[in-house]
C-alpha cells in the first residue's frame, strides 16, 4: 500500500491506479489517497480484502486533516474493479500501525 503524502503524490496515486487496484480517499476533507496494488487480484479470501481495505480506509482517516482538533471518523470512498463505495471508519490508532512503519 501507499499513501499519497500530499495533494501532488495523490493525484499521481490516481493516475497510477490500474483496473485490478484499490483506491482509497476522502472526499470531505483533505487527506492522503491510498493506493493498493492488484487488490483485486492478490486476495483470495474476500474477508482478507475486505479486512484489509478497511484497515487501509482507517490509515486515510488516520492522517486525514483533524477537525477541531480532533480525528472523527470519516466517509472513506474506495474503488476496486471498477465499482465504487463509501464506508465511515474510525481513525486507525498508531499503536495498530506503528510496527508496519519504515524507519
């Protein structure tokens, strides 16, 4: 997965996203686009995709612009083969993440 850090790399996540990829972002406040390579494709277990897009859905709430100080859920939209949905989700908590990070 990879996570638009500015408004420049998630328009070049959009432009990237293939057929068979996921992209994840939202549409009511700023915030980094997600792109999941071959999600479509990889996944062989549906519940494994869908777990795993919601985890990515949390990340783009997660560094999501706060609103009044604060991280709400947030209405993620997410596109895979061609269909799209919207999905509210809590803010994925750091120390869910922390270990996937590169240092």
């Amino acid at each position: 997965m990879v996570l638009g850090r500015d408004e420049r790399d998630n328009d070049r996540l959009e432009t990237l996203a293939g057929e068979d990829d996921a992209l994840l972002w939202m549409e009511q406040r700023p915030g980094p686009t997600a792109l999941l390579r071959r999600a479509a494709t990889w996944y062989g277990d549906p519940k494994a995709l869908a777990r795993d897009l919601k985890l990515a859905a949390r990340l783009v709430v997660r560094y999501g612009r706060k609103i009044d100080g604060r991280r709400p859920p947030g209405e993620v939209t997410i596109t895979l083969a061609e269909r799209s949905e919207k999905t509210v989700v809590p803010f994925l908590e750091d120390s869910v993440f922390r270990d996937w990070m590169m240092q």
